[in-house]
C-alpha cells in the first residue's frame, strides 16, 4: 500500500518530528511506500522516502497552510494513495496523529472571546475542526488522555474515532550497565565537580517548556546552594530572550544553552534534575527519558506524562493553577533532599514494569488497519 504523511516541518530535535519518522519507517518496514509532505526538511534526506517539498507560498501562516493543503490535494488527485496520515491540523486527512493539544480551547483561554474574531482564529478552528467535528471521518491517534475531553466538549467528537496510544520512550533512554562510567566522564568533560549540581531542561520551544520559571527557580536558590547549581538547556529555539534573562538574575556563569544535539542520554546521565515547568505540555516525553534513565523529576501537572512521574515515584509534580513560589521551594528542596537517590532508583524500576515504549508499533499497526479496512 501507499501512505502519504504530511507535516509542515521537520527538523530532527522535535517531539513530533521524532514521532512522525519512527512511525513513517515502521510504517515503510512492515512492506509499504511513504510519500511525505512537508513545507521545509531540516538533516539529513531519508532515502526510502519520497520526500515532497511544499513551497511555502502565502503572506501569513495560515495563507500558508491554505497552499499546502491545496497543493497536496492536487497532487493526490493525480497521484492517489491509500491513506493519508497527518501530524498537523488540516483537512484531507484519513488519520490524525494528535501530537498537540487543542489550539481553540488555549486560544480562548489565553486570549479572550475577542480573538475569536479574527481571521487567524478562524482559520486554525476550521481546520482543527476538519478533524474532532462531529461526524468528520478522521481516526485520531491519542497521545494524551487530558486532551479528549476538552475536544469531545467542544467539537462532540464520537468515542468510536478516538485512538489511546502507550507512550513511546526508545529504548536507549533507559540508563545502561556502565551509566556511572558514563556519568563520570560527562561531568569530566563540562568540569562539574562532586559538589557540583546540575540540573536539565529539554524541549524545543523554551517559552512553552517554562524556561523562564527555571531561571526564577534557580535565582531564587539560597546563595551557597546555588554558587554550585548550574544549569544546562536544550533545544532548537531562538534563546535570547532568555539569555538576557539569565544575564538580569546574574546566573549567566551558571546557565548554558544548547542547540538540539543526538546525545540527549549521556545528558540524562549526567545530570542531577530534570526541571520542566512547562506552561502546557501534550506529552512531555523527556520527563519519561529521564525516569527511565534515573534522574528525578520536577514538572507540572499541565504535562500530559506527569502522572508517570508520580506512578513511578520518581520525583514531584506541581499542582495547578501553577505557583513560582512552590516551584522555588520544591527545586530546593529536591536538590538538597536524601530522598534523591531513591527517586532515581524508583526510575529504573518503572523502565522493567511499565509500558512505555509501544508507541510507533501501536501507531503502525493502527494505521495499516484503518487503510485495510478502507481498502475493502
């Protein structure tokens, strides 16, 4: 058979761009062709692939968006394929792979009834609804209980097209036999000493991921604790912002920023805290890399995976509506906290028992079914 998954953009550090390729590859291993649609490809070319560049045409994102739904209809048309699966909103869809959360609830949320009136709005609510309204033909694969509900209450999605998926954490997450060594020669080679604490952040979109409330979190440190608190973040954004934010706290010695990079594990290993007080989060699936790797947690309750957090033992979420205060407590308490090492140690027992890694085998299988069944 002949699938056809379409995106806007793919770069290689991107959760949802790292789902789609796995899917897409499990998808092409099990004997199928993968047609892909995508306005820009950053890295490197799949070559089993065929790769279909969109030109991006349009004033605005969703003049944009317009040109690259028509222009992947039209080539369909000429060139048809047994289903089309999306990891964006759009119409034309067969499958929907629901990697973000619901954009009217959050527009309204966060920018009022007003904002409902402008044609941006109107344009991603139409296209959102292409595929959650009621009597749309779109399967949708889940990768978040939080958001089906607040789809169904605004959109009356049927039970019946709603897809749960496991989470999906590769493998090689999980902290290997010779994790100290590993360890040891990464705080080598950053020059952290034993006395030295690190702590992580990892996501593409530092705004989103709470960047901002881990500096204020580390500001706030006592003075002595945090002299020996660094800071390391990853991710493929635009850090200005949060670099003169940094430099306006004097933590700029202690914080360092990173482009997205292939060698998140070692990473993992190496440092002392997960921080991610994201201000909304579908998944969060670093928080279950770093469970599985044995470093503790400190997230909020708006991430999709914080109740693996608390199932595993493996650290402490935030209650909403989300306080800094709390967050500056809780960071330090947790780094100063003997119950460290236990937290870690809960991690690696979640890696052997739960089932975190059946994500893109369940996503294949799923969307081979639905391109079957239509097929007959």
């Amino acid at each position: 058979m002949i699938f056809a998954f379409a995106l806007y953009k793919y770069f290689p550090y991107g959760g949802l761009q790292r789902d789609f390729l796995r899917i897409a590859e499990t998808v092409q291993s099990r004997g199928h062709q993968v047609r892909v649609y995508c306005n820009s490809w950053q890295g490197e070319k799949p070559e089993q692939f065929e790769l279909v560049v969109v030109p991006s045409k349009g004033q605005t994102s969703q003049g944009k968006n317009r040109f690259f739904s028509s222009f992947m209809q039209q080539d369909l048309e000429q060139r048809p394929v047994d289903c089309v699966v999306g990891f964006n909103k759009m119409p034309g869809l067969d499958v929907y792979y629901a990697a973000d959360g619901c954009y009217t609830a959050k527009a309204l949320q966060e920018r009022g009834k007003l904002y409902a009136l402008t044609p941006r709005f109107r344009h991603f609510k139409r296209y959102e609804e292409a595929i959650f309204g009621h009597g749309e033909k779109v399967e949708i694969l889940m990768i978040s209980e939080l958001q089906l509900g607040v789809y169904q209450n605004l959109y009356g999605t049927e039970d019946q097209r709603f897809h749960m998926l496991p989470p999906g954490i590769s493998k090689d997450r999980i902290a290997p036999d010779n994790a100290a060594e590993i360890r040891a020669r990464f705080r080598e080679e950053f020059g952290l000493g034993e006395q030295d604490l690190l702590l992580l952040m990892v996501g593409s979109g530092f705004k989103t991921k709470g960047v901002d409330r881990a500096l204020l979190a580390l500001s706030a440190l006592p003075e002595a604790l945090k002299k020996r608190t660094h800071m390391f973040i990853i991710g493929q954004d635009n850090p200005s912002k949060f670099k003169n934010q940094a430099d306006k706290l004097s933590l700029s010695n202690q914080v360092t920023f990173f482009d997205g990079r292939d060698d998140i594990p070692r990473f993992l290993l190496g440092a002392d805290l997960l921080i991610h007080p994201a201000y909304h989060e579908n998944t969060g699936t670093v928080l279950l890399e770093a469970v599985v790797a044995g470093l503790p947690v400190l997230t909020t309750a708006a991430c999709g995976y914080a109740s693996h957090i608390e199932a595993a033992e493996a650290g402490r979420v935030l209650a909403l509506p989300f306080q800094q205060q709390s967050l500056n407590h809780d960071l330090q308490e947790m780094l100063t906290s003997e119950q460290r090492p236990a937290w870690g140690h809960n991690g690696l027992a979640y890696a052997h028992r739960a089932n975190i890694y059946g994500l893109v085998e369940r996503a294949a299988e799923l969307i081979e079914q639905f391109a079957q069944r239509d097929a007959s």
